[in-house]
C-alpha cells in the first residue's frame, strides 16, 4: 500500500511515502511557519492508497479516523486545547482532501486514552472537570507506539513485559510511563504546555503565578496564551528562537540548557513513579537523537532510578542500547519514526473500510 504521511510538528513539517511499511522518499521542512501550504504543493506522489495526517488532539478517540467534513468541524473544537499543532494538522487535511485518496487522521492521544482515572483527573471541582472535559489526555502516543514496537524488537521481547518510559524530545517535550504496552501516565496534559520546559512552551508553571499574572492584569489571557505558548521555554529564557541549535550556539544560554535539563529529569522521576519496576528508558526526537550530550547530562542526574549509560554508545549512531549490557533499566536512543506508526495506523483504517467496518 502506498502512503503519504504528514506530520505537523510544532516546529517542522514532515512529509514521507511509505510504501508497504518501509519510507522510500521524506522530505521534510524545518521551520514551518504553519501558514503556507507551499510544502504540501511541492510533494505531490502519485497514486496514492491514503493519506495519514497526525493530529495532536482526537480528544477521546481511541483509533483513527477516515476524514470527512463533520469529522473536520469536531477536530476543530479542539484548536483551544493544542493552538500550536491542532489548525496545522487542519490545513494539511484540508489540501490532502482535495486529492483522491482518502484521508485518516491518526491521534496523539488515542495511546493514552488507556490512562487509569487517578492519572486522568485533575484535582477540580468534579462538577467542573465533567461539564468541561477538565482532563489530561497526553500527546506524543504516535511517538511513543513507535518507540516501544522498536525497542521491543530490538530486544526479541513481547511488548507486554516491559514497563518504559518514553522521553520525547522534539519541540515539544513530554515523558510517558507505559506498562504493558500502554501509557498509564504521561507528563503533557488537558494541553500540551503541561510538563517539562519546550522549545518555545513554558512547561508546568505553578497555576497560582498564572492567577496573579491575571488578577493584577500584568497580562491579558490572549496575552498569557502567546507568552506560554511562543515565548517561553529554551527561547524564552535565551532570547533565541528555542531550537537547540541556535541555544546552544549563542553566548550565555548555560542557565536556559540547565533549567530544560533539570526539568526533564524532574518528571522522567514522577513518571518512574507511576511504574512498579523499570526496564527500560527511551529517548526519542530531534533533540535527544542530535545532541547527545544533552542525554549524556540528564542520565547522569538519574542515578538514583539505576539509570548508568556507556559514553562509548552514547557517543555512537543510530538506534541502540546505550547503558552497560545487563544493566536494568536499559536505556535507549531511538530515532522518532511517527511517520512509520502514521502509515501503519493509516493502512489498518483502510483495510477496516474494505472490510465493511466502520473506522
Ligand atoms: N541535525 C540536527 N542537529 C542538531 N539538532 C537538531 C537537528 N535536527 C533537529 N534538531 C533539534 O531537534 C529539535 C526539533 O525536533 P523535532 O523532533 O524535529 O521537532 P518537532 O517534530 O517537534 O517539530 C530542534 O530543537 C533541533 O535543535
Ligand atoms: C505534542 C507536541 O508537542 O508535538 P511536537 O513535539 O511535534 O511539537
Ligand atoms: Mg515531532
């Protein structure tokens, strides 16, 4: 089967053929403004069966979706809950429909819709969290389905013995615990703002500073949304663009790298919690792929979870082990493959439509 992936990042866009389960042909645009659907007109491949566009928000959809207009209008609603991600994936859907093939959308959150209650809740009103659908949902599920298929293979192992966390670090950053081959925790939320420090995102800050920001109209909640959104994060804090490469490449950017480190281990430590055993810790995404050093200074403040790597493996390429052999929990750099889960779930989709099954 022949498939097109578009992934809309917060930072990129990433476009891959996907014939059969393997990517023959990717292109992808660093940078993307968004806005400009130039990338999608320039890749245009032939003869496609569908197209599988990653949408961040699918609420609580548990599977995929074939796309058409009402399913559109309801994604749209979600555009509040993920402002960076959500009207990206919108656009590119909206140019893929014009072509022949259908269109699948394939969900961040469907990984964790497994989460049980406790890790679900915030601690509100139980009347609010209900009327409003107050809830965490998580992101990054395409990422993490990816890493776990391929950590377990690496290993000969079955996907329901390990207990994993998956640290995603992309423009986006979160962390997730998965046990069986489910999230039963992640550290991104009702948004993808929660948790770590981001590119350009703040992370968790304490929701009584945001109160006080407001209530002493220091700011404006429009306001508030581009600050913790755009301004904050790796950018915020080093007056760059929040790319790693520009971070680390500019002068008295120490503080900025230290406080995104320390708050990365921060919540690998409250998601190792959530496991009753860990076996394994994945990083994943253009910043843990590219900057080994970074992995190297995180791991080595997470002795405390058994956490050791080897600096020659650390130092080597491509997907591997990089703790000492025998080592628990194993740890692990793997190259962030969303469009290979993309095509996978786009192909199961089809192939239930064939079947007479409803997606
Ligand atoms: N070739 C590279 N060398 C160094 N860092 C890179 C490279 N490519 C990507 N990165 C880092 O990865 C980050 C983007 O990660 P990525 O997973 O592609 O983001 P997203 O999917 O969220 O748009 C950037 O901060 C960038 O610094
Ligand atoms: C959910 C999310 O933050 O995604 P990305 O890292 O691709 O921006
Ligand atoms: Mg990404």
């Amino acid at each position: 089967m022949r498939v097109m992936t578009v992934n809309p990042g917060s930072s990129s866009l990433k476009l891959s053929l996907v014939v059969d389960g393997t990517e023959v042909e990717r292109a992808v645009f660093d940078r993307w403004d968004g806005v400009t659907s130039e990338p999608l007109r320039r890749k245009q491949w032939p003869d496609l069966d569908v197209v599988a566009v990653r949408f961040v928000h699918g609420g609580d959809r548990r599977a995929p979706a074939v796309l058409d207009e009402a399913i559109l209008a309801e994604l749209g609603e979600f555009v509040p809950l993920a402002p960076l991600h959500q009207p990206r994936s919108l656009m590119a859907a909206k140019y893929a429909m014009f072509g022949s093939a259908p269109v699948v959308a394939c969900f961040d959150t469907a990984f964790h819709t497994s989460m049980p209650e406790a890790a679900r809740m915030y601690g509100l009103p139980k009347d609010l969290t209900e009327r409003y659908g107050l809830r965490r949902y998580g992101f990054h599920g395409l990422s993490c389905q990816y890493a776990m298929r391929r950590i377990t293979e690496m290993v000969h192992d079955k996907p329901g013995n390990t207990r994993a966390l998956c640290v995603h670090m992309g423009a986006g950053v979160s962390i997730t615990a998965i046990k069986g081959g489910r999230s039963v925790d992640t550290s991104m939320g009702f948004t993808p703002l929660e948790g770590a420090v981001m590119a350009t995102r703040s992370g968790s800050v304490d929701p009584g500073l945001l109160v006080y920001m407001l209530e002493q109209k220091i700011i404006s909640a429009e306001e508030l949304s581009d600050v913790l959104y755009f301004q904050s994060g790796l950018a915020g804090m080093s007056g760059t663009s929040g790319d790693l490469r520009d971070v680390l490449a500019a002068p008295d950017t120490k503080l900025a790298v230290d406080v995104y480190v320390h708050r990365i281990r921060r919540e690998i430590g409250a998601m190792a919690a959530s496991l009753d055993r860990l076996d394994a810790v994945v990083f994943t995404g253009g910043v843990a792929v590219h900057n080994r050093n970074l992995v190297g200074d995180i791991t080595r403040g997470l002795e405390v979870l058994g956490i050791t790597v080897v600096n020659e493996l650390l130092a080597a390429h491509g997907d591997r082990v990089i703790s000492p052999l025998g080592a628990l929990p194993r740890v692990f750099v793997i190259t962030d493959r969303e469009e290979l889960e993309l095509a996978e779930q786009a192909e199961f989709a089809v192939a239930r439509i064939k079947k007479g099954v409803a997606a």
